[in-house]
C-alpha cells in the first residue's frame, strides 16, 4: 500500500498522526521518559487494514460511472468499535462503504452499511452520507474473492465491483 493512500485511509478513520519532538527539561530528571515501544501496535480507531490486490471490475459514485478510474487495492477497515468498511480509489478520490455489522453465512459475509464517504488522495471529506445497502465478500484468504458493495444515498446510487487476484492480502494491525 502506498503511503498517500494509508495517510488517506488514516484520516477518513478520524486519525490524526502527531510526531512528537524532544523538549529540553528545565530541571534534571530521575529519570528520562520512556518511549512508546514501537514494535507494539498503539491504541487507536483502527484495529486491522487489509488491503486485496486484484482488479476493480466497476465503482459508480453518487451514479457516475468512475470504473475506468478505478484501481487497486480494495481495502477492509476494521475498527476497533466492530464497524467496518471496504475503500477504493478512483482517480484522485478514495470512496468508503462502511457499516455496524456482518453477518457471516458459511464462507461468506455481508457488511450491512449505513455510510458513504468520498475523500480526496490528501485525506480531505469531500462527502460523507448516510447510506443503506450492502458488500458481499468470501475469505479473501481462501483464494480469489470477488467483493460487491451496493448503496443508495441521497447523492444517489454507489456501488463496486473489485475481485481479487488470489494472492494472500496483506494485513497491518494497529
């Protein structure tokens, strides 16, 4: 994954990123601050990205059709409140279907959502709706996987088409 688009994905979470600087203490310390061990994943929003290469088949925004635009990776946000949601990037916007909950069926699972948002590539919210529809997605683990999200919002209608090339997602945990 590029590092605009995970700076991207991190601010449609509600993530900002601080980097701290060293301050000169006025007085001498017992002893120094200890540092955040960086091989820990830190607490935040965001508990997992899993991030599916493979080729997007289709992406309608707000019922544009943008699929000549659209590229991988298709990416599933888990958050550490139980939403979740699956973004694609299309030209210079990332568009995001997330939801409350799934429902796992045998080897499949339906994301029911209730949310539309379309950033640009500088993590900007150029929208966020309220939507109703639904993704559709087997264990991408398991091989190729095809990936299907429909949503009606008042911007109009959404949906994707993105199916994996089989090979095993890469998974970064916070």
């Amino acid at each position: 994954m590029s590092a605009r688009l995970f700076r991207v994905l991190l601010s449609t979470a509600g993530l900002s990123i601080a980097f701290g600087s060293a301050s000169v203490a006025q007085k001498p310390q017992p002893q120094p601050p200890q540092q955040p061990d960086q091989s820990e994943p830190q607490e935040g929003p965001v508990r997992e990205i899993v991030s599916v290469t493979g080729a997007c088949q289709q992406l309608v925004v707000a019922g544009d059709d943008r699929s000549a635009g659209c590229r991988g990776p298709a990416t599933n946000i888990n958050y550490r409140n139980g939403r979740t949601s699956f973004a694609f990037v299309v030209d210079d916007v990332m568009v995001s279907f997330s939801g409350p909950s799934e429902a796992r069926g045998g080897d499949h699972v339906t994301l029911n959502l209730d949310g539309i948002t379309v950033a640009s590539d500088k993590g900007e919210v150029m929208s966020a709706e309220d939507a109703t529809g639904s993704c559709e997605y087997p264990d991408p683990f398991a091989g190729r996987a095809a990936i299907h999200c429909t949503a009606r919002t008042e911007a109009g209608q959404f949906s994707a088409a993105f199916t994996s090339d089989g090979v095993p997602p890469n998974v970064q945990e916070f």
